[in-house]
C-alpha cells in the first residue's frame, strides 16, 4: 500500500492501493498548522482504510514547491513513517499531483499544461508540463501578471495526496524513476524576493 503526504499548501494524506484505487484521503485547507494535525490524518486515512502502518510499503513524500516552515513538516512526516517502518521513501514534485489531477478531469485536451499555486508575496510558482509528459520541464517563480502562457493552465490552492501517489504509479508505468530527495523551497527561510522570474530552488 502507498501512503502519500503533502504540505505543501494546506495538509492532505491519502492511501491508495499498488492498483490505483484511492481507500481513504484527509485534507486540511489551513496552510499554517501543519504539524498538528499531520499525525492525526496519518492515523486516520489508516484507520479509515482498515490498515495498520506495516501495510504501508512506499511512502510518497509532497517535496514543493512550498513554504519553508510548511514543507518541511510534510517531508520530515514522511520520511520519518517510511524510516520507521522500512518501507520506501518516494520524493515526488507536488505539482505533479495537480498535473495528474487535471489531466484525470481533461482526458481529451492537448497540448502544454501550467500548474500554479501561490507563493505568497506576491508571487505564483509556476510548472509546465509538455504533452505527454509526466515530469515538469520547467518549475520557476513569477508575479501574477508575468506568468508564461501556456495551452491550458491549473490554478489550485490545494494538492491532493491521492493524485501525488498516482503520479508516482505513472511514472512507475513508464519506467521513470523518482526525483531527488531535495525539497523544494519557495525562498529559504529569511530570502528576500526580487521581481524578476527565479527558479524554484532545492
């Protein structure tokens, strides 16, 4: 079984089966009180899909981009549960699980694909993912009027766990390997933004 978790805007934990089928998610729309309730959804999503932790063999990890604070509490859960229970730790790009998730609703649009979400101080972060491709070929940070156009574009304030999991099932079927182990952080924690395009960074 796949446990999914991401922070990166408010809190969502999924479980889904090596098939695909989604058997119980929790989300949290509040994007400020991540570790409180982050335990509390584990537990629940397994007791809601009638598992207990060692049921759990892979663990896919939300990595941002996102809030420094925030990010780091999704991460830190998921990597801790699949430590402790030797099961594998899958980093995976949030945005691949809104990519994923508009691509399930639009099976028939073509072409290139934006997912944003905020990025507070004014700015979005931006990733666009090409036809029939499930990894990003860019991630950067922009303001709202100076987003790159795109065929179609996902604004989203929420990242499901569910989705992130089925991305990752995707890039199994296609042989893909997972992403780095390196979070993805909006800014670090005391940067200061400028008003140029910048690249989310690791």
């Amino acid at each position: 079984m796949l446990l999914a978790i991401d922070t990166s805007a408010g809190t969502d934990v999924a479980i889904v089966t090596p098939h695909g089928r989604v058997l119980a998610e929790r989300r949290t729309a509040d994007t400020r009180h991540h570790a409180e309730v982050v335990g509390v959804a584990i537990a629940e999503v397994l007791a809601d899909a009638g598992l207990s932790p060692q049921h759990v063999t892979q663990v896919v990890g939300g990595m941002g981009p996102g809030p420094f604070t925030g990010l780091r509490v999704g991460v830190a859960a998921a990597r801790t549960f699949a430590f402790a229970r030797g099961a594998r730790f899958i980093p995976m790009p949030s945005h691949d699980a809104a990519a994923h998730e508009w691509r399930a609703e639009h099976p028939e649009a073509g072409g290139d694909l934006l997912v944003t979400t905020d990025a507070r101080r004014g700015e979005l972060a931006c990733s666009r993912y090409e036809q029939g491709l499930l990894v990003a070929s860019r991630s950067e940070l922009h303001r709202p009027d100076a987003v790159p156009a795109a065929d179609h574009r996902f604004d989203t304030r929420t990242i499901s766990a569910a989705h992130l999991a089925l991305a990752w099932l995707d890039r199994e079927v296609q042989g893909l390997e997972a992403e780095a182990n390196t979070i993805l952080y909006l800014r670090g924690a005391d940067a200061v933004p400028s008003n140029g395009p910048k690249r989310v960074t690791g």
